[in-house]
C-alpha cells in the first residue's frame, strides 16, 4: 500500500540549502537586520504622532516589508553567477550617469540639494547616487581585472579607470559633496589594491585635495569668533550649497559647547544621548533623545543605539561591519579571478566605509555627512541597493565555496569524472 505523499511545499531547510555563500556573511546581514527593526520602531514614534496619529506600528510593517524585500533582493542576486555581473556592470554604469545629470536639474531637492527622482506611477522616489555608486565599483572591477597587463600605463591604464570615478564624483558633488568625497576615497583604495601606479593616485590625490583644501580654508577665514558664527560670504561663494559645505566645516572646527546653538543642533543632541546611554544603556525602547534628535531613524540612528544599547552596543555594531570587512576580504583572497575579487572588494569597501562614517558622525568626530546606516537606517532605496550589493558579494563567495567543494576538486584532479 502506498504511503500518503502531501503536496511538497518549500520548507525552510530546502531554502537554507539553496542559500550559498559565506554564512557567517549571512548572519551579519540578519544581526543588523535584527538591529534595525528593533531601533527604527524605537525611534520613529515622533515621526508617527506628526503623520500617523501616533500609530507606531506602520514604519514597524514598513521596515519589516523592506527587510523581507532585502533578504529576498540579497538571496536572488546571490543565486546568479557573478560573472554577469561583469555586463551587467557596464550597463548600470552608462544608465546612472545620465540618471544624475537629470537629477541635478530636474530631481526632487530636499535641504537645498537634488538628489532624488520621483518614479512614475508608483510615485517613490530613489537617490540616484545610491545606484551610482553600485554601478561605479561594479565597473571597477570589470576594468581593473581587465586591465591588469597595462595598469601601470597612464594612457592605457590609468584614464581607463580613473575617467569613470572623476564623471561620478562630478556629478554627485553638488547636491551630495560628502558622498562624492566618499566615493572617490573609496575609489582610490581599490584602485591602490588593483596595483595602479602609486605616483598617479598621489597625483590625482593630490588634486582632488585643492577643492578640499580651499573649503577648509575658506570656512576658517569667514569665521567670526567673537560672534560664533559664519560671517557674510561673497556673492561668489553663495552659490549652490557652498554655504551649508562651509557652515558644516565650520561646525566641526569651531564646535560650540551651546546645547542650543541651531547650526550645532543635531550634534549637540547626539551627544546628549550618548551620554545618557552610558556603559550599558537606557534599554531597548527607552531613549529621549529620539524627540529632540532629527532623523533619528536614518543619519543618526547609532546615537539611539548607544543611548538604548550603551558603549557595548556601539561597540558590537561596529565590530558586525569590521567583521563583514574580514570576510570580504577573505573572499577577495580566495577568489580565483581578478573580476569577482575586485567586485567583492569593492562593494565591501563602500558599505563599511559608509558604515564608519556615520558612526563617526554621530560621535562628532566627523562633519555631519548624511549618509545613512547601511542595513540598519530606516529602508528606503539606499537600503535596497545595500541589499543589492551584499548579495553580489555572496554571489561570489557562493563561487569560491563551490569551487573549493570536494566534488569540483575531484573534478579538477580527475576530469574524466562525470
């Protein structure tokens, strides 16, 4: 007699055993996951009573359906061969550059910048920046694995690579000077790891630091001290957001210890609640500054970790995304070929760069950047695009496990086995 078969439906151990990649990688992304949906439902209740009658639950389902999107854009992306990533990379790269120029003039501005693009019909918007970055260290990759036998080569080397980076950085600048600076840093590390002639990264350095340089410069000389405060600028310098660039520099250099001080404000208050987090915390739930703080979900949300989670939950998300680092750079040194190591590399380079950044921020040893948490700020289109990228990591660190699987070594040893 024939046992009863039920209808086989997808279980969790056929999903698992499809899922790939470097596990330990795999649980970093459901920690901060984990991290984020506690900390964004803690600290989005001032934003529910000013738009949603205080109902706190709706950005709770909201980042619970963008999390559940990013593990799913993280498992489908990780299942495709990284190598088309390689074509795929020039595509994305010629599409975002006419995507930020449009954004510079016809883009949604928020904050005196232009960074956004309202897509049709669904009517979201998206920060163009977010897939620009994506696409530049995709391209990367595929460039410098291509040109490896000439990278030393100014002409044949050098321009190829440094051409694509200069046109991104351009055209992020103006609405979005901290992520432009971001990106090109980042750049020029895998760059320096992809063996490009050190006396033309010094070079290029060396001139993107004139713009800098003259910021700096500026923001000291305008500074009245008597008065703590920015002095009249030139009509030459108030355009486009020179001002807020200086007055942020400003901030940092000349930091007042006025709680009040409304250019300091946002720095102030952060540091109000890292001091209340202390050691251990106030406890998931229990922060105060999370009323005063603006964008506690998104720009600021390490200070609310602190403030909930103390110096030992800073701490542990900081060690997450250095350990996400190790492990990159584990896959980077095991991968067999040039255009999967560089892709990895450099797409783990940009999110915990990122990471450090505005962790940095939020304990004021950084000029206030509003780059997000990556994986843990409120979901949005930058949170998807992490997603996006952390799954083509895993897609080339699913390529190295199954290159050092016992079955393609045996295949490898005796390639008349089936």
């Amino acid at each position: 007699m024939n046992e009863f078969n039920p209808i086989q439906t997808p279980s969790l151990k056929g999903i698992t055993e499809k899922t790939k990649g470097d596990k330990v990688i795999w649980a970093l992304v459901l920690v901060l996951a984990l991290v984020s949906l506690l900390v964004v439902y803690s600290s989005t209740g001032l934003l529910a009573y000013k738009y949603n009658r205080g109902n706190t639950e709706v950005y709770l389902f909201k980042q619970i359906v963008f999390i559940s999107i990013g593990l799913g854009v993280i498992y489908f992306s990780h299942r495709v061969n990284y190598k088309i990533y390689s074509s795929l990379a020039r595509v994305l790269f010629l599409i975002s550059v006419p995507l930020l120029i449009y954004t510079l003039f016809f883009g949604v501005s928020l904050n005196e910048g232009s960074r956004w693009i309202r897509l049709p019909l669904i009517n979201l918007t998206f920060q163009t920046s977010d897939l620009a970055k994506l696409a530049l260290f995709m391209y990367l990759g595929r460039l410098l694995s291509k040109k490896q036998d000439v990278i030393k080569d100014f002409r044949k080397g050098f321009l190829p690579v440094i051409i694509p980076v200069i046109i991104t950085c351009v055209l992020i600048a103006p609405a979005n000077l901290s992520t432009a600076l971001l990106t090109g840093a980042t750049s020029m590390l895998l760059l320096f790891i992809g063996r490009v002639s050190m006396k033309h990264l010094a070079a290029t350095i060396g001139l993107a630091l004139i713009p800098v340089s003259f910021l700096v410069i500026t923001a000291i000389v305008y500074y009245d001290k008597e008065e703590g405060r920015c002095k009249d600028l030139p009509a030459v310098l108030e355009i486009a957001r020179m001002p807020t660039w200086i007055k942020r520099v400003q901030n940092f250099i000349y930091d007042s210890k006025q709680v009040d001080k409304d250019e300091n404000y946002q720095v102030n208050q952060a540091k109000i609640a890292i001091t209340k987090g202390g050691i251990m915390g106030l406890g998931p739930g229990n922060s105060e500054q999370r009323n005063f703080l603006p964008h506690p979900y998104s720009d600021f949300i390490y200070a609310i970790i602190i403030e909930e989670y103390g110096i030992v939950g800073g701490a542990f998300i900081v060690l997450v995304y250095l350990l996400f680092l190790f492990r990159s750079i584990r896959i980077f040194r095991k991968c067999p070929y040039a255009f999967g190591a560089f892709l990895a590399l450099g797409l783990s380079f940009t999110l915990v760069i990122q990471a450090l950044i505005n962790m940095a921020v939020a304990v004021n040893l950084f000029p206030v950047t509003g780059v997000t948490l990556p994986l843990v700020s409120m979901g949005g289109s930058s949170f998807l695009f992490t997603c996006f990228a952390i799954g083509i990591i895993l897609s080339v660190a699913r390529n190295v496990e199954q290159q050092e699987s016992p079955e393609q070594l045996n295949q490898t040893q005796n390639p008349a086995v089936a």
